[in-house]
C-alpha cells in the first residue's frame, strides 16, 4: 500500500505540541516513521516483531 494511504497514528507519548514524535502504521507489516522526516525513510518489521518488541516493552 502507498505510503500516503496508510492509516498512520501518532505515539500515545507524543505531546502534540509538534516535536520528536513517531508514527506507527500497523498491519501485515509494521511501519515507523519520524514526523519531522516523514518522506526521509520508513522502518518496517513483520507483525510479529513489532508485537513482541513491544511486549518486551512492557515487562
């Protein structure tokens, strides 16, 4: 899917104020990208990483 038609949403840590924040288009496959460098690059993991990279998270 193009990037632009991925349903993206901010971090739950993000301030909303415009600053250092990272979106998450989650799926089949995860996406992560900065706000401030939306067009730079993506950071894309399987589903099944990204679960447990953020179950890790959490522990």
């Amino acid at each position: 899917m193009p990037n632009e038609q991925r349903p993206w949403h901010k971090s739950s840590y993000s301030n909303g104020e415009g600053g250092n924040c990272v979106e998450v288009s989650e799926g089949p496959t995860t996406y992560l990208r900065d706000t401030q460098n939306r067009a730079l690059a993506e950071l894309n993991l399987p589903a099944h990483e990204w679960s447990a990279f953020l179950t890790t998270l959490t522990r």
